[in-house]
C-alpha cells in the first residue's frame, strides 16, 4: 500500500469505517403531507424496519417525547422485526429509575443477541420536562445523567449485589442485576451543552450532534476528544452527525426539491398540523446552534443547507444535505474526514427516501472506504462532486 499526499491523501483523522443510523418513523405522516393521526401504523412499521434492514443501515434510533410513543417498547418491536439492524433506545433519565432501566436495556440486549444501544436525552426543554415530572435545572439533569451511566454500567457487570448513594439516587443490597447478552451496551449521548460535552468525553461511548458546518463540527470534535483525552480515558466516544438529506437526479432538481420541501414544512409548522413550531429561543444549545447557523448563511460547504432549521424554528434534527446522491456521499465522507463514524441520515418523504439512500447513497460512501482500505488514498467521489463548492466565491 502506498503512503499518498496531496489531494490523495486521507486524512488522518478520517474514520476508517462507518455506520448508518435512520430513525425508525411509526407512521406516514411526515412533516410534507401531515396525516392526522397519533397512532402507531404496525403494517408502516414493518416495511419501514425492513427497508432500512434491505437497504443496509445498521442502526436506528427511537426518538423520545412526553407525546410519543414508549422508546423502549417500539425498539423492542424492531428488535423483533429485524437480524442485524440494531435499535438505539432514547432514554430521559427522568422517566426511568436507572437499576429498571439497566434491566430493561439488557432484556432488550439479550432478545436481539446483542444489538442494545442507549442514547441518553437529559431534556432540552425545562416546559417538556416538567410536563413528566421533572423540575431539574439543566445542569442538574446532566448531573443526574452523570449518575445514571455509573449505574447502568455497574449494573450490568456486578456480579455481587451493591448499594448506592449519590446526589441523585439511593438504594440498597441491588444485584447481581439481569446481564446483557455480552458484556456491556454502548451509551450515546445527546445535546451541545457544557456539561453534556463534560459527560459525553469522559463516560460515553458515542457523542451525536445534529448537522454543522465542517468547520464548526471540527471543533466540536477536538472538543469532546480532548476531554476524553484529559480524562485519562486511552479510547474516544465515536462520533455521530445527523442529517436530513435532500437528494434528486441532478444538484439542480435536488435543489429545486429542497426549496419546495422548505415552503411545505414552513406551512406544515404555520398550520400546526405536525407538531407545534416552538416559539422563541429553544433552550436547548443544539437547537440554538443550529438556528445561529441559518441566520448566518443558508448554504455551507458541499450541499449543507439550513433554510429547514429555520422552517422549523430549530426543532430536532433540521438540517440538510442538497445533491445529487454523489454530492451528499461525498458531504458524508467530508465529516467522515473529520472523525464521524455514525451518520444518520433521514429524509423529509420517509420512507422513500429510506429505500434510496439504500440504494444510491450508502453504497458510495461504502465504496469509497472499501477503495481507501484497499488502496490508502483517496477516490474520486469527493473530487469530483463538488456542490456549492464548484460555485462558492463566484460573483
Ligand atoms: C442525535 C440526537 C438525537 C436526539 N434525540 C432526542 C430525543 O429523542 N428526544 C429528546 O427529547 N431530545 C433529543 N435530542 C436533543 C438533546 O439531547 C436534548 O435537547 C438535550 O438533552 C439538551 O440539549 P443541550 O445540551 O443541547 O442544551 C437529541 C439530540 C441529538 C444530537
């Protein structure tokens, strides 16, 4: 293999490989064409799990709401309904005491031989969270979110029973708890603050962020690895960006696609047929980085676009990928260059847009590493689709 440099060259903080992430819708109202409905469609569920399974994602997350659906049971359900594709479960540590949900966590880890993940939400919105309870402030939550991995971790591995008591939690003579199906289950935390920075260095296994710009997500990064690095930890959290990819024939008819889909989803919020469109400055740091971005510029790097975090008034994962499957494969591997090892990417039309990134997007990205690994340099895909790149600084 030979050492390239240059415009060959990778770099040397490229991930070497990577994993797809969806996030396992439950019905087919989307933020395009809204259905009036709050239930659970299992005939939808089924053929989505399988799209993702057929089109080669490894993971999926179930989000969690006050208003949605249980996490936990939906992952158990896809757990059920799939072979390979592993369920991330969002937890609020608020909802759940942490010895129930270490038992819970590993149930789930034993019935799909081992496919658990837990991604750990410590509320972003002090009105949602007092809406079960919970009238923590933020830095409060992320301490008690602190204390909740310690005890899901020695939860799983004590094989004598134990005690505890910290700021948050107490009990007694707990153990040995039910095991997961081998060793431990990783843990992923979300959320921009401070203090999630803090928790997601030094304890988690997976740190995820929504879509940034390159430059600011690369700070970002060297952010939460030198934590983990000062925490004298000797690995890192891998690193997970969302996405919502806009994808069409050519860059012009996804781009085309984009600004229809931004006027359908700023009506959708305007007639509140979705979810309502929070108002004012959303207190969580993700959110607000994500509308300080839009207001900056709507068009980043290759193919980033904001225009849909400000439809949404930074709700969630919000922003976008515009191109053709070639120019968001190689936006992917842009972030894959810089430490990403987990991409999610979900589309605005579902379910379709599941079935084509299957198709057209994930196959890309996995050729080019395969052609890194065989080869040690770089292919053509980011050299030759360059998106907003190939007209960025023309007048
Ligand atoms: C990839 C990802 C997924 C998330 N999933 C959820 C979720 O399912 N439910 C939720 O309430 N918040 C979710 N969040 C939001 C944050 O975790 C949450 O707002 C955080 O607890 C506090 O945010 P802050 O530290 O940025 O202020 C997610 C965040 C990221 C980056």
């Amino acid at each position: 293999m030979t050492v390239a440099s240059g415009q060959d060259a990778v770099p040397a903080t490229a991930a070497p490989e990577v994993e797809f992430i969806s996030l396992t819708h439950t019905n087919a109202s989307t933020e395009l064409a809204p259905i009036p409905t709050r239930g659970l469609d299992p005939a939808y569920i089924r053929r989505y799990v399988r799209a993702l399974e057929d089109g080669g994602f490894d993971l999926t997350l179930l989000p969690y709401g006050s208003g949605s659906a249980d996490s936990f049971v939906l992952a158990s359900a896809v757990g059920q309904l799939s072979d390979r594709i592993k369920p991330i479960v969002a937890v609020r540590p608020n909802t759940v005491f942490p010895t129930v949900a270490a038992q819970q966590l590993a149930t789930l880890d034993q019935l799909t031989e081992g496919r658990a993940v837990v991604h750990l939400i410590s509320g972003g919105s002090d009105v949602e969270q007092a809406r079960q309870g919970d009238y923590l402030s933020k830095t409060e939550r992320y301490s008690r979110t602190s204390e909740f991995i310690d005890i899901l971790r020695r939860s799983w591995i004590e094989t004598e029973p134990f005690s505890h008591e910290g700021a948050h939690y107490r009990f007694d003579g707990f153990g040995p708890g039910f095991p997961p199906h081998a060793g431990s289950i990783p843990i992923s935390i979300g959320g921009q603050s401070d203090a999630a920075f803090e928790i997601g260095g030094t304890k988690a296994d997976v740190f995820s962020f929504w879509g940034e710009p390159l430059a600011d997500i690369k700070s970002q990064i060297e952010r939460v690895h030198a934590i983990a690095a000062a925490s004298g930890r000797t690995d890192r959290p891998r690193i997970w960006v969302t996405f919502r990819p806009i994808i069409d024939r050519t860059d012009e008819l996804a781009w085309a696609k984009a600004h229809d889909y931004a006027d359908r989803i700023a009506r959708t919020f305007e007639s509140g047929a979705f979810r309502a469109r929070p108002q004012g400055t959303p207190q969580n740091v993700g959110s607000q980085r994500a509308l300080e971005f839009a207001r900056r510029q709507e068009v980043y790097d290759r193919a980033l676009w904001t225009r849909t975090a400000a439809a949404t008034n930074g709700l969630g994962a919000s922003t976008a990928l515009v191109g053709t499957p070639e120019t968001v494969a190689a936006a992917i591997l842009d972030y894959i260059d810089l430490g990403a090892s987990l991409v999610s990417i979900r589309g605005y039309d579902t379910l379709n847009d599941a079935i084509d990134y299957g198709r057209y997007v994930l196959p890309l990205v996995r050729q080019e590493l395969a052609h890194r690994k065989a080869t040690g340099r770089r292919g053509c895909v980011q050299a030759e689709h360059l998106g907003a790149l190939a007209t960025a600084g023309r007048p």
